[in-house]
C-alpha cells in the first residue's frame, strides 16, 4: 500500500550577496546565482541620485536590503527580485 505525505513548499526569499553600480543601473548578484539589474529611475529618490551617490550602495539586513545611507534610501531585495517598483519603466529614458 502506497502512502502519501503532505509535503510543504517552503518559499525562501531571495537575499543579495552583492550589489554595484554601472551608470545608472543598479546590479545585485543574488544567494541562488542569479544577477539581477534595474535601472535608478525605476525609485523616486534614485531618479534624481547622481551617478556618485548611487555608487554608493551597501547591503543590509543580511542582504535582505539594498540602502543609500547619503539619500536615507532603503529598497528590499525580494522587492527587486519580484519587480517590484515604485516607478513605471520610461523606455525613452532608457536610451
């Protein structure tokens, strides 16, 4: 006889390792492997940020957080991950 167990999914949200600037794109290289880019102008605050400030980028929260501290700017990585922004993306300011 064949028996069955219940067995739960464990979802695991994702934590970043890393994250650098290259222009006006923020990059996170994540836990599971993947690298993960998205442009500043996708957050208000990082809209207007300089190239500079941007630069300036520090995980948190056991890389669970992306922050600013010059901008007192905090973004969650599993935000980023799922897409979530707080800014539609503007193809003409893409290119």
């Amino acid at each position: 006889m064949n028996s069955t167990k219940n067995e739960k999914t464990v979802s695991i949200e994702p934590a970043a390792i890393r994250a650098w600037t290259e222009g006006r794109i923020i990059f996170i290289e994540l836990t599971d492997g993947r690298i993960i880019g998205f442009p500043a102008n996708r957050f208000k605050l990082l809209e207007s940020a300089s190239e500079e400030q941007l630069k300036e980028v520090s995980l948190r929260l056991d890389g669970y957080a992306l922050r600013w501290e010059s901008l007192d700017e905090d973004i969650t990585v599993p935000g980023v991950a799922a897409g979530n922004f707080q800014l539609p993306y503007d193809i003409a300011a893409a290119s």
